[in-house]
C-alpha cells in the first residue's frame, strides 16, 4: 500500500499526515471511552456512604493469662461487626460465657505467638471460634480488635 498519490498539477503528496491524524483521533476517543467507562463503574450507587450500613457490637474489655512459661498476660476490647437488623447488645448476654471460653483458649496460646500481625490473625481466629460456638443465632460479619496490648 503506498501512502503517496498525485494531485491534479502531477505532483506526489503523501497522506501520511491524513493517516496519522485518523489513528491520533481514533485512539483520543478510545481513551475518552475508557475514562467514561471507567468512571460509570466508580459511581457511587443508591447509598449515600457505603459503610453506613454497618452496625457493630462491641465486647467489654478483657483480661486474659497467657500460656507459657513467664505470667503475661493480654488485654482485649473487641467489636463485632453484625447485620445492621440486628440490636446492637444482642451480644450481652452471652458475655460472661465468651469470656470464659476464651481465657481457657488463652492458656493455651503462647505470648510470642501474639507478636505482629501474625498475632491478630490467631487471635481473631481464636475470637471467631468461640463466639461461632456461643453466638449460634448472631451472624458475625467480622471480627474487629478495637485494642490489644500484650503485657
């Protein structure tokens, strides 16, 4: 394909800047459509904050003994993210047996295994299985720790 032709005098001219405008043209409104599409799937739907919805529970503060060989101990305030239906002490009750279950299941964690996020990890896994075993009709969305201080 030969990007030259003749005008009317004879003389050759080159449609490569034609060509050149069509292709810079042709990618400005495929980047003018990306940018819409893009911003459309951004959009902010029907709600106007999308964490308002969230309703939390939030667990007195807790004082456990931790396993090992030296005392230590760890101090925990927890909040439980729940379904934003649901009252927001529906926790409360079940109180004194959570914390029960979890200073025995602190026994048997070693005050090491608390450092870093490692150890938040454990212990909203730890958290998470007591409170599936004492909050059978609450569903937890998640496990916040609002503190804790290993001392």
């Amino acid at each position: 394909m030969r990007l030259v032709r003749r005008n009317r005098q004879g003389e050759t001219v080159s449609l490569m800047p034609v060509v050149l405008t069509g292709v810079l043209l042709t990618l400005a409104a495929l980047g003018v459509g990306g940018a819409v599409v893009a911003n459309r799937n951004r959009a902010p739907s029907s709600q106007s904050h999308p964490g308002a919805d969230r309703k939390y529970a939030a667990l007195p503060m807790m004082t456990f003994s931790l396993g090992g060989s030296d005392a230590r101990m760890v101090d925990v305030k927890v909040l439980l993210e729940i379904d934003p239906t649901v009252d927001g002490k529906v926790a409360d009750p079940y109180v004194p047996r959570i914390s029960d279950q979890l200073s025995d299941r602190m026994r048997q964690i070693d005050p090491k295994q608390l450092a870093g996020a490692d150890g938040a990890i454990l212990m909203k896994s730890t958290i998470a299985g007591v409170l599936d075993r004492e909050l059978r009709g609450v569903r937890v969305k998640d496990i916040l720790l609002d503190r804790m201080v290993v001392r």
